[in-house]
C-alpha cells in the first residue's frame, strides 16, 4: 500500500496491509519501484493522490498487463474522481459509451 497520508496507512494496518507513506513524486515513485521489486505482490493500492504524483508510472503500469495489479483508492476525504469516472474509464479503454 502507498498513501499520500498517515491516516490511511495506518487505517489499512489495522485490516493487516502493510505499506507506506510518500509525499510527492520522487517518493512515490521510489516507494513504487520497492513494491515492484517484492515478488510475492498481487494487488498493490495506492490511494488517488499518490497515483496521481506518477501518472507515467501508473500508465506503464495499467497498460503492461503485469501483476501486481495496480488499485487506486480515496483517501480519508473522499475520492477525488468524478461521478462518472467509472463510465469515462471504460469508455477510454474500449471506445465505448455507456448510458
């Protein structure tokens, strides 16, 4: 897990996932390439703003098909998407328009 803040951290802790916190973009992306390197990790979450700290990254990540797979998740104010965030997402990926 990769937060951008103390309260999620350790929020998730407490449920029995590890992780850490990174403020800004070259602590996120160092804190990134260490989760990559374990090689028992599945699922990796990050909450939306420290995803947002390395878009190139996250991009690489979701594109190449690879564990882990890469989760984003809100923080402790809420998520930072749109409403439609999910229907925009799909229609990007595959080109289509959902109503």
């Amino acid at each position: 897990m990769i937060s951008d803040n103390h309260d999620t951290l350790v929020l998730l802790q407490l449920a029995g996932i590890g992780g850490v916190v990174a403020h800004g973009p070259e602590e996120t992306a160092k804190a990134l390439a260490a989760a990559l390197k374990q090689k028992d990790l599945g699922i990796l979450l990050m909450t939306e703003l420290a995803a947002e700290s390395v878009p190139e990254k996250v991009r690489e990540m979701r594109s190449g098909g690879a564990l882990p797979l890469l989760v984003e998740i809100p923080d402790r104010h809420g998520t930072r998407r749109g409403q439609d965030f999910l229907s925009r997402y799909i229609r990007e990926a595959i080109g289509v328009k959902l109503e």
